[in-house]
C-alpha cells in the first residue's frame, strides 16, 4: 500500500526517492509513470533557467523553491534511468563524489596553496586526462548544443586558447569584428541569403571574442541590453499615451526622437 504523507514534517531525501518510486509505479500518478527522459527534457532546462532567475532576483526565498524542482528532476531522471535499468541515483551520487575527490587534488591528496586561476587550470589537465587525451577538436563537439548559442561559443573559443589558438590583443578582435562587418554588408549587397545568415553568424561570433577579452558575461550583457531597452520601450510608451495616442500614431521619425530624449535623462 502506498505510504501517506503529510505535510506536517521535515523530509529526507531518501523519501524524496521514495516519493517519486511510488509515483513511478503501477499504482501511481498516470502521467508519471509515461514520462521519459526524452519528455521531461524541456521541463529541466526551464526550471534551470528559473533557478538563474532567482538568482539574478536575488530572491532566496524563490531560490530555495527552484532549486527543490530542479533536484527534483535530477531525482526524476535517476528513477527513470533505474526503471530502464541504466543507474540509480546512488550511481549519480556516487559519479560525482569521485570526480570531485579527483579533480581536488590539492584538497584531498597533497595539501596545496593554489589561486583560483590554478585550481582551474589543473581541473582541465585532469579532464583532459579522463577522456584520454582526445583531440582539442574532439573536446570542442563535446561542449553541448543545447547550450546557449552565446554560452556555447564562449566555450568553444576558450578551448581553442588552450591549444594556443587565440588573439593576443583586443586590438586584434576589434579589427577582426570589422572584418566581419564588412563581409556581412558584402553579402547583403550582393543579396544572397545563404551568405547572409553565415556572414551574421561570423559577426556574432566575433562580438562573443570581444566578451571574452574584456572579462564580460556574454549572457548577462545581452539581458541586460534587452531589459534596457524594454524601459526605454516602457518611457516612450507612456509619454504617447500622456498624448492621448497609441503607438501606431506616432511616426518612427517621432519615435526616434522620444528615444533619444530618454536615453539623455
């Protein structure tokens, strides 16, 4: 018979495990027991994004609930992978404990002293190591395309600085991003629009060098810019509507000058 339980008490995580074994069984919830990795696999990306979001808010309390979902699925995904007969979540637990003990070398083996800068280096000297010297190249497909684009090419371009593949200057991605520039103009005046997606992308990824460089959160920067100019967006709206008009009345000439009216407060 399935357990009862109640809301009046602290839970462990052994009955967190518990409570999704019984929602996955035969007695249990009808849409638990159809889920699949494959199914949940856009619900856990959300509920990452939703813990970055507490976050950024600095919302603890909110934080606190975000992060129970997102053990949740780390729970979710175990039990499935145990039904299929994969791993178990000791199996997970255990995976990381040992890679944690083993990329710490100077923590857990011979005592050192090291920077943040060190210790980060030699976790990728050790990973490189556990997956058996593959290639720079072989190391890049594996950071995953299921990041975001921008996240991604960051990563990408940093395992191309570990092979000694890099600019040396800013001045030298400045001119590169003019580079690119010009040959997206190019293909837009010649009008092919083949061209012009690779040649945007070129450009894209050119402007992630500048982050880079300069130390930035690719990510943040552009959420930034985008929340920007929402309350820019927000301003011009409310001085037409103090004018009695919509949006739609308003010609983009005059727009524009609201805008920079704004952008000088």
């Amino acid at each position: 018979m399935t357990k009862i339980y109640k809301n009046n008490k602290n839970y462990s995580f052994e009955e967190l495990k518990n409570i999704i074994r019984v929602l996955r069984s035969e007695e249990g919830c009808p849409w638990d027991k159809v889920q699949t990795h494959e199914s949940l696999r856009g619900g856990t990306l959300e509920e990452v994004y939703e813990v970055l979001e507490a976050i950024d808010n600095n919302d603890m309390e909110n934080l606190q609930e975000e992060l129970g979902d997102m053990l949740l699925h780390v729970v979710f995904h175990s039990q499935i992978a145990t039904d299929n007969e994969n791993f178990n979540i000791d199996d997970v637990i255990n995976g990381i404990c040992e890679k944690l003990i083993r990329r710490h070398p100077h923590v857990f083996k011979e005592k050192q002293d090291k920077s943040p800068e060190e210790v980060t280096i030699k976790w990728n000297e050790i990973k490189k190591v556990e997956k058996n010297n593959i290639s720079y190249t072989e190391d890049m497909r594996k950071v995953p395309k299921a990041l975001p684009a921008l996240m991604r090419a960051v990563k990408v371009q940093k395992k191309a600085r570990d092979a000694g593949f890099d600019f040396t200057d800013i001045s030298q991605v400045m001119a590169k991003v003019h580079e690119e520039l010009e040959e997206l103009e190019e293909a837009m005046r010649i009008g092919n629009n083949c061209n012009i997606m690779e040649e945007y992308g070129d450009l894209l990824f050119s402007m992630v060098n500048i982050s880079r460089f300069l130390k930035l959160n690719t990510e943040f920067s552009l959420t930034n810019a985008t929340e920007k100019f929402i309350n820019r967006f927000e301003g011009i709206e409310n001085l037409v509507i103090q004018k009695g008009l919509s949006m739609n009345d308003i010609t983009m000439t005059e727009l524009d000058k609201l805008w920079e009216q704004l952008k000088e407060h």
